[in-house]
C-alpha cells in the first residue's frame, strides 16, 4: 500500500530497535554506529537496574546517571529491575517478559555491543530465537585496539567505573578512558576491556546531544570489584 508503514517498522520502512544499553563505550558507540548508518531506527535504551542498590547492573552506575544518558541520547529507557544476587532463571524470565513487550511495542531488533565473545554471542542469538526480534552487532570482529582508538577519535569521553583487580590493577578505576589509558594497560589486557578487565560508563560523544555533567565519587571495593563512583552536578549548585 502506498504510503503505508508495516509493523514493526517506522515512517520510511526501516526497523525498530533498541540498544542493549550497559552506560559504557561498546553500547554508546554502538548507538552512534546504527544511527549514522540509518539502517534501523532506534526507539529506546535497554538497560538492567539492580534494584538493592539503584545502579546499573555489573558497572555500578547510579540510576540518575543512566537517565542523564537516556535524556541526552533523547531516547526512552526499558528498564529490567533484577534482584542482587540473580539467579540465571530469574533474569530470564525477567528478560522474557521485557521482550514481549518490546515486541508489543513493534520492536524487531536488538543492537548488542559485543565485540568478538562467541559464547555470548551465542547466548543472545538462542533466547531472541522464535520471538519475533533479531539481534544486531554492529561492532562484531573488529579490531579492539583500533576500535577503541576509533571511539576516541569520535569525540566518546568515557570513565573506568568498574575494575576486575584480578585482571587489571585497581589504580585504574576512576581513568579516562583516553589515548594514555591504552598505552598503560598491561599486556594481556583487551584495549577494549572486552573479558572483564573493566567496564566504562559514558559521559561525551557523538551520540549525545550534550555533554554530562558528572563529578567523580568514592572509588570501593565490593563483591570482589572496585568501583569508582560518578554523581551527576546538580546545576543550581556552585561549588569552590
């Protein structure tokens, strides 16, 4: 029919998708990547909540934070509250129900950062079979240290918020994720921080209309990580 828009698709044909969305540079740089191709038109951030704590499941980010990235993105927030500990079957029943409803919503993509993973990779693909939505990886098999040069390059500012000191030591919570953070990191360490080494949470970059405005917290060590902690300036306060 002319002019007429299938389901599961926007004014122009093209799919609805959301952004598995984690705070950090792969999900964030994904965004920028879907959207400067406009093959796909995004229409929300799937995020993980852990609800004992109110921040963002595995890299510790507060809530207000996530939704400072939301509004600067200038996209809406899905938002799965998980419990702490998880159980596997507990997230994806949790996880199952978010994705009915994201398909209700006319939803047929999933864009996932995972950069090189299989397991994961695989993970993803089986429990998005039969439902309707398909999962996109629009950073998959490139390089790291040339994608994580590539993410500096575009003007991603980004900090180490969660550090595995089993992998990495815990001096490097609460860097920059810059050119000099690649140059330190010991060998054996993903540039990208793609096995666990660290996590990053986003705060610049071409995927956001404005910069966040962020001061660093306390840097703690909790369940076997250390976390360096942001909290978002409040605008109406002037500090000395």
């Amino acid at each position: 029919m002319n002019g007429a828009t299938m389901p599961g698709t926007s004014p122009g044909g093209r799919p609805k998708a959301v952004v598995s969305w984690s705070s950090g540079k792969d999900s964030a740089f994904s965004l920028y990547e879907v959207r400067r191709t406009g093959e796909i038109d995004v229409v929300g951030l799937l995020t993980t909540v852990t609800e004992r704590f109110g921040r963002v499941s595995m890299h510790g980010v507060r809530e207000s934070v996530l939704e400072a990235q939301a509004v600067a993105a200038g996209l809406p927030l899905y938002r799965v509250s998980i419990p702490s500990p998880c159980p596997n079957e507990v997230y994806e029943a949790k996880m199952g129900e978010m994705i009915a409803r994201l398909r209700a919503d006319g939803v047929t993509r999933v864009v996932f950062g995972d950069l090189y993973l299989d397991d994961i990779r695989r993970y993803r693909e089986q429990h998005l079979a039969g439902t309707g939505i398909e999962p996109i990886f629009p950073l998959w098999g490139r390089p790291t240290d040339a994608l994580a040069r590539a993410m500096i390059r575009s003007g991603l500012r980004a900090t180490l918020v969660a550090v595995d000191p089993r992998k990495l030591p815990a001096r490097f919570a609460g860097r920059a994720f810059d050119e000099s953070l690649l140059a330190e990191l010991p060998p054996g360490v993903d540039p990208c921080g793609e096995n666990g080494e660290y996590h990053t949470c986003v705060t610049t970059g071409p995927m956001f209309a404005a910069p966040l405005k962020v001061r660093p917290g306390p840097i703690v060590e909790r369940d076997g990580f250390v976390f360096a902690d942001l909290i978002p300036e409040d605008p109406g306060v002037r500090r000395a």
